[in-house]
C-alpha cells in the first residue's frame, strides 16, 4: 500500500506502507494492522519525533561496505537500503513543517 506523507512546508515524501511502518514506530507513532488510513504530526509533536529519529539513524550500525569486483554489475535490487537513507524525505519535510508551525500528515492509497 502507498502512504503519502504531505505538509504545507514541502513536496509530498511518497512511501510503501511496509516502508513508512518502522519509521512511524521509531517516531513514537503506534501502527498497528490494518496500517491506519490516516495520521497526523501535530506542530507539537514533531520535535519529539524528529529527535526519536535522528536518534535512531545514529544508532544504526554502519553499513557494511560492498567490494568492487571489476568488471561485475553491483546487483542494485538486492543491495539494502539504511534506514537513514529511507528516512531523510520524510525526516527533511517534518524539519521543514517544524519551522514553519505547520503539522505533517499522513494518507494511504492505492498506487494507481
């Protein structure tokens, strides 16, 4: 399922549920199953849950570095994804909505 992050005080951040899950859970959100339709980051919570994650990429473990082998293709599909990677759209729009008062919400849908 497609979650759409969006706030007036940036681009809406567009994210596969099974993606937008942990982040939700690290930011002190409680996602449960069925993934909630909608949600919201009050102007007062997203302090707390910008702090939570940027807490949680610094404990991230580094990751691991893969060797370049020549003339082999890197297989791209297979190679993980860290979770500061996953989280820095939706980490810049709460920055973004922080300074300027505004909430962040959140809506899922369909990709079509």
């Amino acid at each position: 399922m497609l979650v759409t992050f969006s706030s007036k005080a940036g681009a809406d951040i567009l994210m596969l549920s099974e993606h937008a899950k942990p982040i939700l859970r690290i930011a002190g959100k409680v996602i449960d199953d069925p993934f909630p339709v909608r949600g919201v980051f009050s102007a007062e919570q997203l302090p707390d849950a910008i702090k939570l994650i940027e807490r949680a990429i610094a404990s991230e473990p580094a990751t691991k570095q893969v060797e370049d082998d020549g003339d082999m293709p890197r297989d791209s599909i297979n190679a993980s994804v860290a979770l500061r990677q996953r989280a820095f759209p939706l980490l810049d729009l709460m920055r973004r909505a922080q300074q300027t008062g505004l909430p962040v919400m959140w809506e899922t849908g369909s990709a079509w």
